[in-house]
C-alpha cells in the first residue's frame, strides 16, 4: 500500500485499503489495522476526500494510542492537523495547528523524528500567514533544524525554502541569502535536478527582493498582531529588530531526553480544564509508590520552542525523610529522629492534599469554603489537614473509604505535630521526681519525665510514617472511577 501512494496511484490505494482492513480484523492485528487506517487516510486526503480521510486518521490515531505506539499515534495526529491548515476557516485552521503542536510533543517526547522537521515547517508558514513573526521564524528555525538532524536531503530542500520566506517577509535578507547558498549546495550534492532548480528559483526570489530593497528607505515596523495593537493603545509601533526580531537568535537545539507517559487516551477538543494534563488517578497512583518517582513534566510548544514545566511529588519527598528518620534512630533518647518522622508524615499529607487541589482547582474552592464554615479558629474542632482530606474524600471517593481507627492516627499525628511545631514554653510536674537526686545531677534519668520524651519513643516514627502511606493508600484504593478520570488541561503530560 505504501508502494501505491509513493507512485501517486491513491484510488488503488483506498480500493486495496478496503480488503486489508477486513483481513486486519478477521486476524485481530490491531497495528496492521492502524497502519492501513492511517495510509488510507493519507490517500484519501490526495484526493479530496477530507471527511473520510480525518475519519481514517482518527481511526489510526485511536489504535495506536491505545497500544502504547506513540509516535504513529503523533504522526496520524499530524496527519489530521495539515488538513486542517489547508482549511479556508480560521477556525478550522486553528485547530489544526493545535493538532500540529500536540503532534510535535507526542514525538519530542518519545524520541520518534518522524516527519517532525516538516511539521515544525507547516507551523512556521501557517504563523507568517497569521503575521506572527516571532513564531514564524521559531517554528522554521526549529523545523530546519531537527531536518538537518534527520538529514534527509528532500526535507531540509523543503525546509530552506520554506523558511526563505519567512526571511524575505521579516526583511532579513542576509539570512536570505545564506539560505538560498545551503540549499544550492544540498541540491548539488544530491545531485537531483528537481532540487537545483528549486535552489535556483530561490536564487532569484532573493535577487527580486535585494534590488528592491533600496527603493524603500524606511526602516521595517514590524507587522505582528501584538505590535498592530500598540497603535489602538496609544503606544508607538516598534520596529521589526525591537519586536520579533529577537526570535531569529534563539537557540534552536533540540533535547531528545524526555520520556512521555505510556498511557495517553484518544485526542479530546475540550478536555476538563484543570492543571498539567493529569487526572486524579494519575496524580493518586504516584504518590507513596514504591518507585518514589520524582515528579511531573510537562511539555509545551510556544512561540517555535519546546517548553517544560514541572510539579514535583512533593509528598513522596516528605515520606521519604520520614522513613530515613526512622532509619537512623539509634534508640529510644534519641528523641530528634521520631521529631523528624511526625513533621515529616505530616508535611507529606499536606503535600498530598496541595499537590491535589492543584491538579482539581474545585478542590480549592472546597478548602477555602470548609474554612469559611468555621467562624474562628477557636472554633475549629478539626486540625486544618485534617479537614482537607475529609473535604477530598467526600468530593472524590467512595463512602466508608477512612477506616475510623486510620482517622483516629491521622487527627493524633497531626495534632502530635502541631505541638511540636507550635511549642509553648511552660512549667511541666514531672511524672516520677526523684528524693535522692539533685535537680540538675549527673545521674538524673530523663527519658520519659518531660515533654516530648514521655510521647515519643523508638515506635514514634514507624507508626507516623506507616500512617501517612495507609492514608494514601487509602485514598488510591477508594477513588472513584469518575473521580479517577478527571482530566486536566490539554498539555501533554510526561513523566521525569
């Protein structure tokens, strides 16, 4: 079948299409069943058929995901978003470069560089179509680039010639010039006369434009959106070096490290808006898991550049000094690791719940309301922490999810915890005073006199560590399924 479209025969294509999909099905091959939904996609895009040929792609796109294949997932995405920006509504436009953009993430994030340099290209021309200079230049600096590194001679021809225009548009004809001079010297040394000929028409692009150029002596007012607006604002238009200009000198390396989550469902237009792309059960199932994980990276495309921005588990941070506190306790004097234990497990519950509420921002309305029930703080019956896992538990999962003697450990920890952070300094009658020891004497045994040596002891921190994960645990085990599919906003999540 792919034979068929490299010869431009698409009709045959989309016939033979027909048979191999039934027999794809008969047989149960689900990658050979989104291979040929995605070359038929393809074919029936060349020839007008637009409607079947997204409805192929998605086909395509829905499989692949499913089976963990991310970059055919991202390639039939990309499929999806060029029909789109061949499309004459703005709208529509729109949402294919959307499709573009995701594409390009999906395949940054699994190392796949299939066909990403020509993507990156398409951005770049829908962007100078829409005047956006900046990212015109940064999607086609980008695109050039990443073709370079694929150096496949046909796509970085194409690349040169289209970030050509963005040069010739933003008058930057030194630029133009060097470009035009690489693409003769690739097309020379692939020794294709349909790639010379593109050279040299390019050539003469940059000739028309240089004799041109001393017929207008003004300097460029850059002609973006954003610096059209400065004039409806009263403020004077910048020139094109002062406004967009910068972009031509961004880096444009391109970091192949990141590792995108395996599990990422089918593309969805208006995904719940809530932060980082994450659902709940995402979130919860990474939290006090055995392989501790670090965090969450997100990545963004903006303005031609890959973007990324992280939330870090800080819970599973706060759990681990809790367990390296009991570790190191060396006996039952040693009062300072169960301390570190109990602030710890605290701190990871809160971490927890913060971590959380930023996932789902309902959640923080919740919080606040839950706080605005109570009309003081002498008021409160309920340590903050403590309410805040309530608030989420009654919001996200089931009922009878929080064993009342694991609620019970909870409200002590964190009580525990609050007296030792809020420490108030006062005269204590000592359980066991001695009559035969000075006061201050050398032999006087203090280990379990005064606070906080009479609550603390050598189990201390075991119990609050062990009872930070139980809450999490379950938490994990009682979210409900809806709860667990909340989803946020539409960034690609990766994991670090």
């Amino acid at each position: 079948m792919h034979a068929l479209l490299n010869q431009h025969r698409f009709a045959e294509a989309i016939a033979l299409s027909e048979r191999m999909i039934v027999a794809f099905q008969a047989a149960g091959n689900e990658e050979g069943l989104a291979e040929t939904w995605f070359f038929r996609g393809v074919a029936e895009a060349r020839v007008g058929h637009l409607q079947a040929a997204i409805a192929s792609l998605r086909d395509a796109y829905a499989i692949n995901a499913k089976l963990g294949r991310r970059g055919y997932a991202a390639r039939a995405l990309a499929a999806e978003g060029r029909i789109g920006l061949a499309n004459a509504s703005p709208e529509v436009r729109d949402k294919g470069a959307y499709l573009i953009q995701q594409a390009v993430c999906m395949k940054l994030g699994c190392g796949d560089r299939g066909g990403i340099g020509r993507d990156f290209m398409m951005l770049s021309e829908y962007a100078l179509g829409m005047k956006q200079m900046s990212r015109a230049l940064g999607h086609g600096r980008r695109g050039l680039r990443l073709s370079f590194m694929q150096g496949n001679p046909t796509e970085i021809v194409s690349a040169l010639a289209s970030l050509l225009e963005v040069y010739l548009a933003c008058r930057l004809y030194g630029r133009a010039e060097r470009t035009t001079k690489e693409a003769l010297a690739w097309a020379e040394r692939s020794r294709s006369k349909e790639f010379v000929a593109v050279a040299v028409s390019m050539r003469a692009r940059v000739d028309e434009a240089l004799k041109g150029r001393g017929s207008d002596p003004r300097k460029f007012i850059c002609p973006c959106p954003t610096n059209e607006a400065r004039t409806s604002n009263g403020e004077k238009r910048l020139e094109f070096k002062d406004c967009c200009g910068p972009a031509d000198r961004d880096p444009v390396e391109v970091d192949w490290g990141f590792c995108l989550a395996p599990q990422h469902g089918p593309y969805r237009a208006d995904p719940d808006a809530t932060a980082y792309g994450l659902t709940l059960g995402e979130y919860v199932d990474r939290q006090a898991s055995k392989d501790k994980p670090e965090g969450f990276l997100v990545a963004r495309i903006h303005d031609g550049w890959l973007e990324t921005f992280g939330l870090s588990c800080m819970a599973n941070y706060h759990l681990r000094g809790a367990r390296a506190a009991c570790a190191a306790a060396g006996g039952p004097m040693d009062v300072g690791f169960p301390i570190a234990a109990v602030l710890h497990a605290t701190c990871s519950l809160e971490a927890f719940m913060n971590g959380l509420a930023h996932v789902a921002p309902s959640l923080k309305t919740a919080f606040k309301d839950s706080r605005l029930a109570v009309a003081s703080w002498a008021d409160r019956t309920e340590p903050e922490i403590v309410t805040k896992w309530m608030t989420a538990g009654s919001l996200f999962c089931r009922e009878g999810w929080l064993e009342p003697e694991l609620l019970k450990s909870m409200r002590k920890l964190v009580r525990l915890r609050n007296r030792l952070v809020h420490f108030e300094p006062r005269w204590e009658t000592l359980d066991e005073p001695p009559d035969d020891v000075p006061l201050l004497g050398a032999e006087r045994r203090t280990g379990a006199l005064w606070w906080p040596h009479g609550e603390l002891n050598g189990d201390t921190g075991p119990w609050a560590a062990s009872t930070a994960e139980g809450l999490m645990a379950a938490f994990r085990a009682g979210l409900r399924e809806e709860s667990r599919a909340l989803r946020g906003s539409k960034d690609l999540l990766m994991k670090i």
